[in-house]
C-alpha cells in the first residue's frame, strides 16, 4: 500500500470500522478492516488516483460494499 493509501486509511479509519461493525452485526466475523481497504483499492478504485478521492467518496464507496462484494 502506498503512503498516500495509508495515510487515507488513517484519516478514515473510523468509517472503516464502523463497516466492519456491521458486517459483524450479520455474522460475517472473517473481513477485517485491511480486506475491506484493499478490495475499495482494487476493485472500485483501480482508475483513480488517491489525489483524485474525494472524501465523500471514499466514505461513501466504504458504507456502499456488501459482504458478497469482497467474499466473490
């Protein structure tokens, strides 16, 4: 993961584990907040540069991912 990244998980790591929260409020105990940052990394924002987030948007792709999403 690069600084960028890193420092962006920090800023945001309150969201992060507030999704993690609610996975495991339905049981799926196995996605941890590192799983959830690397699929939102590699999956929706492939494209993007970390300069080009927009901080509602990360929050927002975070609170949008289902399990489903990162278990497939």
């Amino acid at each position: 993961m690069s600084m960028q990244y890193e420092q962006l998980f920090e800023k945001i790591r309150p969201a992060i584990d507030s999704k993690i929260a609610e996975f495991q409020h339905y049981q799926y105990n196995a996605i941890t907040a590192e799983e959830l940052w690397r699929y939102c990394i590699e999956k929706k924002w492939r494209k993007k540069k970390v300069e080009q987030l927009r901080l509602h948007e990360v929050i927002s792709t975070i609170f949008s991912v289902s399990p489903s999403d990162i278990v497939s």
